[in-house]
C-alpha cells in the first residue's frame, strides 16, 4: 500500500505535476488558483473521482470542486494567484 502511494507520487511529478503529495496547485470550477495539501492518501481518493475533490476555495470562498493544475498549464498570473492564496488547512 506504502509502496503504492509512492509510486503514484512520483508518477504525478513526473506528469508534471511538482508539487503532487504535499503543497498542490489546483484550480477551482470558477477558475481560481490556489495552493493547498493534497495528500496521497487523499488522491487515491481523487482518482476515482477523476482526480478531483471538493473543498473551499480560499479565492472566492465558495466551496468547489478543484482540480490539480500542471506547472506548464499556469500563466505567470496564475503562478502569483497561487503563490498568494494558500489553503493552510490541515487535512
Ligand atoms: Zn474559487
């Protein structure tokens, strides 16, 4: 299970995705970016339902279904969005 769990973290970074099993940047419906913990336990989770989740945004605080976003798919307005907006929730 262990293993599992790291072999798919390290799939996801490999996909793009440099911050998958700690801080993520995700993107919400309404097209905030911000930073949050998605940890593998819970993207086990995420996978079945499509490598999403619900949870608040912190942007619009509204609550959402967000979705990790890979570092090439940011703009540099999108990098600084999720630079400043951090969801320090512990999960
Ligand atoms: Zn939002």
């Amino acid at each position: 299970m262990v293993a599992a769990l790291v072999a798919f973290t390290f799939a996801m970074r490999r996909r793009g995705y440099s911050g998958f099993g700690g801080n993520t940047v995700v993107r919400c419906r309404e097209g905030h970016v911000f930073t949050t913990i998605w940890v593998p336990g819970v993207s086990l989770k995420a996978i079945r339902l499509g490598l999403a989740r619900v949870q608040r945004c912190p942007v619009g605080k509204h609550w959402t279904i967000v979705k990790p976003v890979k570092d090439d798919d940011l703009s540099d307005e999108e990098k600084q969005s999720a630079a400043e907006n951090r969801d320090i929730r512990i999960p």
